[in-house]
C-alpha cells in the first residue's frame, strides 16, 4: 500500500485503508489538523483515492464530517479548484489546436462513449464508468461549441 503521497496512487480499497488510519490517528490526537489535511490532499487527488476518502468519512461514527477541520475544507476546495482549471485550460487548448482534426478526433472519442469504435475498447480497458464515461461525452462536447 501507498502512503498517496508519492509513488502509485492507491487503489479504492488502499484509499479506504489509508483514510481510515488517519482519521483513527486524527480523533486520538496523533495527527494534526494540517497533517490530515496534507494527506487528504494527496488522497483525493484522483477518483479512488477520493472515493475511498469520502466512504470512510461520511460513513464513520467519528467526529470528522461533524467538527471538519478548517484547513482540510481549504485543503479540499483547493482540489476543486485545480481540477476546474485544468479542465478550463484543456478545452482552451483544444479550441486552439487545427478544428478539423480536434473535431475528427472528438467525434471518435465520442463514437467511443457510445458503444462504438476504437475508443470504446480504451474505455473498457481503463475500467471507465457509466458517470465517468458520461462526464467524457459532455466534456467532449463542451469542446465542440
């Protein structure tokens, strides 16, 4: 297992490991607000990682979601905010590459997200979900107009 911090990002079930020892650590005062908070950070930087966090979390008895930290809600608006302005900067840079080639490759990606063609196998290969797959097709969209 990884401490999320560096290296490979954890599994879900890693992630759910690794919230559950630091929000243990956290309400017997073995770790600090900001050391939860770092970890968190680095927890959540990807889709399991951040799932496994929120499971825990939202579904433990303890204090956590009840007394948040104020630097673990900065620490996770923070996140949101990075993971918005790559987003935004992503489609920028498509809308300023050749149209007809980021179109042709839009509309295959697209084909993909619906069942068909060369992307579908991607997808399936890289365990993408319905939401997930969902959440392409709108982003690929969102580049289109």
């Amino acid at each position: 297992m990884t401490d999320a911090a560096s290296g490979p990002l954890p599994d879900f079930r890693e992630a759910m490991a690794l919230a559950s020892t630091w929000i243990a650590q956290w309400e017997a005062e073995e770790l600090s607000d900001e050391v939860l908070a770092e970890r968190v950070g680095g927890l959540v930087r990807d889709r399991d990682g951040a799932r496994g966090f929120f499971v825990v979390a939202l579904s433990g008895e303890g204090p956590l979601m009840d007394r948040l930290p104020e630097v673990l809600v900065q620490q996770l608006r923070a996140q949101q905010i990075a993971s918005r302005r790559i987003a935004s900067r992503s489609t920028e840079l498509l809308r300023m590459l050749e149209p007809r080639l980021v179109k042709q490759r839009l509309e295959q990606l697209l084909e993909g997200t619906r069942g068909q063609g060369e992307d579908q196998a991607f997808l399936e290969r890289w365990g993408y979900d319905e939401t997930q797959i969902q959440a392409i097709a709108e982003a690929a969209q969102a580049v289109a107009e």
